[in-house]
C-alpha cells in the first residue's frame, strides 16, 4: 500500500461519515444533538484538509527564515510571498486537487463589525493564486508592532480564519508523499499569529523548522517552541518529528559549523522544553534530522524566477513607475531590494537544473523527509491523527445516536407518567368536585333556616332594639289637617269614608318610616350584630362559604400546578381571586335579596294588618265621638281621635310583628327561602362550572398527550430501525475498515514513495 491508496481509504472513510451525518439531517433530524452538529462540522473542515493530501507538514521559523521559498519549491509553483518584510495574512493549507476547476484559493472569512465582534456565520470567497499571494499579506508597514499588528484596510471588516490552495498539477513530495503544507506567519511576527501557529499544531502531523544559515535559533524561538512545539498540551506533533532545516546554506561560511551551531541551539531548546534535561536519544534524534537547504536553488530548479517586481507593485500598492523612478525612501528601498533579488536570481537561473539541486541540497532533503514520513506510518502517528480520530468520531457518531435515541425513549416514558399525573389530577378534582357541590348544597339550603331561627330566637331583642325609635315616630303622629275648617258640628256630620279621607294618611303619615325602622333593626342584626364576637347567619354563611370554597379552589388549583409545573402543557392556573369574586358578588347579590324579603315581609304586616286596624279603630272612634262628644271642642276631639291612633299602632305593631317573627313556618316565608337558596346554589355552581372548565381543558390535554405519546412511540421505532441501518452499519464499517488499514500498515509498512 502506497500513502496514495491510504489517503483515499481515509477519505472514503471521511466521506461515509460525511452520509451518514447527512442522512440524519434529511431523514431524522430529531437525532441531531449538539454533538452531530459539532462534528458534522469538524469531519467537513477535516474533509477539505483530506482532500487536499494525508500528512500534514507545519511550516514554522522566524520571517524571512525562508518558509515562502521552501513552500513554493515544494508545491513546485509560486504560490506565497518571498518578498522580503512580507508574510501572509492567515494560515494557509496547500494540497493537491483531481479536478481542474477546483484549482485555486477559497478563503474563509467572517464579517466583523467595528468592535471586531463576528457577524453571521463563516463565509467563504474564491481568489486566484496570483491575486492571493499579492493582496492577502502583510506589508512592512503592517509588521512594525507585534503587539499592534495592523491589519491592511481592505481586510478591516473581515476576520480572516484560513486559506485552502488547491493545486491541480503537482509533482515532487506533495505528489510523493500526499503532502498538505501549512502555512504560518513567521512565529514572533505579532502574538495573534502566533496563537494561530499554536492552533495548527494541534491539526499537523509533523514540521519543518527553519533556522538561520548559520543554525541559530533566536532565545525568541527557543522560549517559543519550548513552550509549544514540544509541549504535548499545546501540540499533536511528536518531537521525534520534526526537521530542522538549515536553509539559505549557500550563505554560510561553513556547512559543517552551521550543522553543529544547530545541535547546540537544539540542546538548548530541550534543556528550555525540559526543565533543564536534555533526553538523549530525543537530541540524538532530532540531530539526526538536520538538513541543510537552499530552497533559492530549489524553486529556481523548480519553478523559475520569482517575480519580484510585479508582486512588489501590487503588494506595496505602486505603479511601475512609481517603483522605477520614485525618490521616497521606501520606494528606493524596495527597488534596491528587488534590483538585487532580480541580478542574484537571475544569474543562478543559467545553472543547469542538476546543479541547482545540488547546491540546494534537494536529494539530502527528500532523504530526511521520507525517513521521517516512513517513521510517522511506523510508530502509528498517522493512524492516531487520523484513522483514530475519524475511528473516535465514527464511535462518537453511534454514541450520540443512541444517547438521542434513549432521550426521546426517555420523553415518551415523561409523557407516560404525564398522562398519569393528568389522569390522576382529574379523578381527584373530580372527588373534590363532588364533594364541594354537595357540601355547598347542603350549606345554601340550610342557609334560609338559618335566618329564621336566628330571628325567632332575637324577637324580643329585635322588638326592643326597635322600640324606641317606633315609640317617637308613634309618639309624633298628628293629624295633619287645619282645625279651623271644621267645627264640632261638621265633624258629626261627616260620614266614615270622608273620616278616613281627611285624617287617615296623616295618621299613617309614619308608617313607612316604622317599616325602615324595623328592617334596618332585623338586617343590622342579621349581618352586623352589635356584640362583634357573636356570628349571624350571613356572616356563617359568608364563612362556610368562603372556607368550603377556598378549601376547594385551593385544593383544584394545587394539583392544577403540579402537573403544569413544567409549564409545558395549555392547562392555565387561573388565580384563586377570580372564584373568590364570583362568591363575594353572589354574595352580595344574596344580601340585597335578603333585605329585599325582610322589607317586603315587614311591609306587609304594616300595610295589609296595621293599616286595617287603624282604619278600624277610626271608625269605631268616630262613632263614639258622635255618641258622646257632640258640640264638644275641636282641637279635644282630633286629640283624641290622634291618641285612639297611636295606642293602636304601639299595641298592633307588637302583637303582629312579634307573631310574624317567630311564625312556625319562618319569618322569610316558603318563596323567600326558595329564592335565597335558588342565588346561592347558583354562587356555587358557578365556581364549580370554573372548575369543571378545568377539567375539560385536562381531558383535552389528556387526549394530546395519548396522541403524542403515540407519535412518539412510532417515531422512536422508526429512530431504532433507521439508526440500525443508516448509522450503526456504515458506522461499524468504517471502523472495521480503519482497523483493517491499521493491521494492514503494521503488517506490510507502507510505501512513502508512489
């Protein structure tokens, strides 16, 4: 097996997962978590970065170490700045691509508002290589503060994330060994990307490191990588994977010194990773895979001149003239440069391509990459960053699955018991339901007995109460009429009926206000006793009432909230008040009806007994007068006539009143009661029809739940059977398939060269 063949069962493998993560989405978007979301969208980036090549190499050295160069030599296209004080503007991945049409850069990017703060989700645009490589850097200008990297104006309302370049036409070590070059900024260049430096160790399989051609490594770099690069929290790379490459080692004065000046700086690189240890076989390892390099010679044996000139214009943003014939400092600056980078390159560029190669070092360096690409396959690396991981996500993938699936087995058993909670709640209101209706029936028939025992009982107190003031408005009754129009003589004269048209309206002038009286003394009595402490029959009804009512509606409305404790369900806990205001208006209405009755019986005995019996007793009266006071004095006889009145009134309003009070068949009277009890059964059913509302809203919710339960319960059948056959089958394959590559790669190795 060739690493070709491998990155494809890779892929394949990506790609399954890809389907069957898709098929969730069409099928059974239920099964979605968090978590498929999650690495739907890591297996799509990982996708991508697959596509592109299997062994991913991170670029990492100070800038103008020569990371562009190498880069480009090993794409065998010009594809990154090599402008000097130049660098890209975001990591970069590098791969090869089947298709043609794909063949160029998409960049990855969000919008940003001016608060730096992403707006929307990440977006993507496509560019040409040329135009990438001239627009997306960093100029001179723009590195000057690390801690300040000024980002070019035309990127202010963007965050760049990364860049894919993908080449159709690759030959050499990308093609070779499927390799993916990952770019970074030159580590130091600005904290930012240094951070993003650090992110892509986590994603690369193994590095280059470029040092000076002198083999230096700044203490910058020492504290750099020995915190990062070589520290397993922060980096997937193993140390024994990574090449230090002396680059630009036709500068140097000595290949040999370069070579031993960068053991010691990698001596004092473990001794800063390791707290002072240096482990032996790591340094001896890691000396082993020193190489020296020109990638100048390569990517001129390669890819030809760089075009210093064209990419200096667009970069910097001149016109060729201005790059020609400027005086600005600047301008003469990068014109001096890109004279003498055209003159040196150009020179070189007449060498035959063997000789190019040779001076750059090419078969030394292939040798070393092979080596430790072979030993990546060897020890398992590839497998654990890459068949181990999708072998992870694919176990994860099933996982989530089935955690979903027994999370929605676990709402249809919710539901189960929420129908019971329902079912029960309803059989208890209806039990209080019953008992409440036959509790408040019993209270509104007892009510109007009530109030005839408790008069019957008070009579006298009653009469006494109401005495007095009867006493004063009887003690005022005059008749009303002037005593000069008549005299002894015509009052003999006049006959019953014009005696009971001149003086009885003023002798029953009173009445009324006897009849007010006594009404106010009975109803004071019947709602307001004068001792506080005693009850009367409104105010035990008012407490029955109330207590038997609020015990109900209290009772109705906890284990309303209980089963809408979650507030999932339609069923709504109206407040207690509402009820309470229905028994307080009928209430209400119940004692202007009482007094109503109490008036109407009061002013019947008045009306229909008293009022006969003074009329009586004025005639009777007149007959005497005529007998016996004839010729007498006016004033004497209306005196007399006034006196007959009251003595009537006091003694009739007595003996009826008090017999109507304490009457066997009740004060109220057989209508009365039936009215009284007619308001207060109505009081009661209407708290109760409230309540049966309630009960119709749960037998609904009821119904909605068995219907769903049910759905549900077809629905978890339809999950089972479709997580059996489009996750679990092409989940248990894929793994199958990485385990069959593992052992298939541990027994027979793997060819790094196609």
């Amino acid at each position: 097996m060739n690493v070709k063949e491998f990155n494809e069962t890779v892929n394949v493998c990506n790609k399954s997962l890809q389907d069957v993560l898709l098929n969730i989405g069409h099928e059974a978007p239920a099964l979605q978590s968090a978590a498929t979301i999650e690495y739907a969208e890591a297996i799509a980036k990982e996708s991508v970065r697959n596509n592109m090549g299997l062994v991913r190499v991170l670029f990492l050295g100070a800038s103008n170490s020569g990371k562009s160069a190498l880069i480009n030599n090993l794409a065998r296209k010009i594809i990154v700045p090599e402008v000097i004080h130049t660098s890209t503007l975001m990591p970069t991945w590098i791969g090869r691509t089947e298709d043609y049409a794909n063949e160029g850069v998409t960049v990855n990017y969000f919008d940003i508002d001016k608060e730096g703060r992403r707006k929307g989700s990440l977006k993507s645009k496509r560019e040409t290589i040329d135009d990438f490589r001239c627009y997306y850097c960093y100029t001179e200008k723009d590195l000057a503060d690390r801690d300040r990297l000024v980002k070019p104006d035309r990127f202010k309302s963007m965050e760049l994330n990364e860049a894919y370049i993908s080449l159709h036409e690759v030959e050499g070590a990308c093609k070779d060994y499927a390799l993916v070059l990952v770019d970074t900024l030159g580590n130091g260049a600005s904290s930012v990307d240094d951070e993003k430096a650090q992110h892509n160790m986590k994603n690369c399989d193994f590095a280059f490191v470029l040092v000076d051609s002198l083999g230096n490594l700044t203490d910058q770099d020492i504290d750099f990588f020995g915190s990062t690069l070589f520290n397993p929290k922060v980096s997937n790379i193993k140390p024994e994977h990574i090449i230090f490459v002396i680059n630009k080692i036709d500068l140097s004065p000595s290949r040999h010194g370069s070579i031993e000046n960068c053991k010691n700086n990698i001596a004092a690189l473990l001794k800063k990773a390791y707290s002072g240890k240096v482990p032996k076989e790591l340094y001896e390892r890691l000396c082993s895979q020193i190489v020296t390099y020109s990638a100048l010679y390569n990517r001129l044996a390669f890819c030809g001149v760089y075009p210093y000139k064209e990419d200096a214009i667009k970069i910097n943003g001149l016109n060729r003239k201005e790059l020609e014939t400027s005086d600005e400092k600047k301008v003469e600056t990068i014109r001096t440069i890109v004279k003498e980078k055209e003159e040196f390159e150009e020179e070189k560029s007449y060498l035959p391509k063997e000789m190019l190669l040779k001076k750059g070092y090419y078969e030394d360096f292939n040798a070393i990459l092979g080596k430790v690409i072979g030993n990546m396959f060897a020890d398992g690396t590839i497998y654990d960053n890459h068949l181990n991981g999708t072998k992870e996500m694919a176990m994860n993938i099933r996982l989530a699955i089935q955690n979903r699936i027994n999370a929605l087995a676990s709402n249809a058993e919710a539901i189960e018991a929420k129908i019971a909670a329902f079912q029960k709640a309803k059989e208890t209101i209806q039990t209080l339901s019953g008992n409440y209706e036959q509790e408040s029936e019993t209270i509104a028939r007892n009510f109007p007995s009530e109030v005839d025992t408790y008069i019957k009982h008070h009579s006298q107190q009653l009469l006494i109460s109401a005495t007095v003031g009867i006493n004063k408005m009887i003690d005022g009754i005059k008749i009303d009429v002037p005593h000069g129009n008549y005299t002894p003589k015509s009052l003999k004269e006049l006959t019953s009926i014009e005696i009971e048209n001149d003086f009885l309206p003023s002798l029953l002038k009173p009445v009324p206000k006897i009849v007010d009286l006594i009404c106010n003394t009975i109803s004071a009595n019947i709602f307001t006793p004068v001792q506080t402490t005693r009850q009367t029959p409104y105010r035990q009804i008012v407490d029955k009432l109330s207590q038997s009512m609020n015990n109900y509606i209290t009772s109705v409305l906890d284990e309303i909230r209980t089963i809408n404790s979650d507030n999932k369900f339609k069923v709504t806990v109206v407040n207690k008040s509402i009820f309470e205001k229905k028994i307080s208006d009928s209430l209400y209405e119940m004692s202007v009806l009482l007094i109503i009755i109490i008036q109407k019986q009061i002013d019947e005995i008045i009306n229909t007994s008293i009022s006969s019996t003074v009329r009586k007793s004025l005639r009777g009266w007149w007959t005497s007068v005529k007998i016996f006071f004839g010729g007498g004095n006016v004033d004497k006889m209306f005196e007399k006539m006034e006196e007959a009145a009251r003595t009537e009134l006091r003694n009739k309003i007595n003996s009826d009143i008090a017999g109507r009070l304490v009457r066997s068949e009740g004060f109220l009277g057989k209508d009365a009661t039936l009215n009284l009890y007619s308001l207060l059964s109505k009081a009661t059913r209407e708290c109760d029809n409230m309540v049966k509302l309630y009960l119709s809203n749960i037998e609904h919710e009821l119904k909605a739940l068995r219907d769903h339960l049910q759905e549900n319960q077809g629905r978890i059948e339809f999950y089972r059977d479709f997580a059996t056959e489009k996750v679990n089958k092409p989940l248990d394959h894929v793994i199958k398939e990485i385990d069959r590559l593992r052992a298939d790669v541990i027994a027979n190795g793997i060819d790094t060269i196609n």
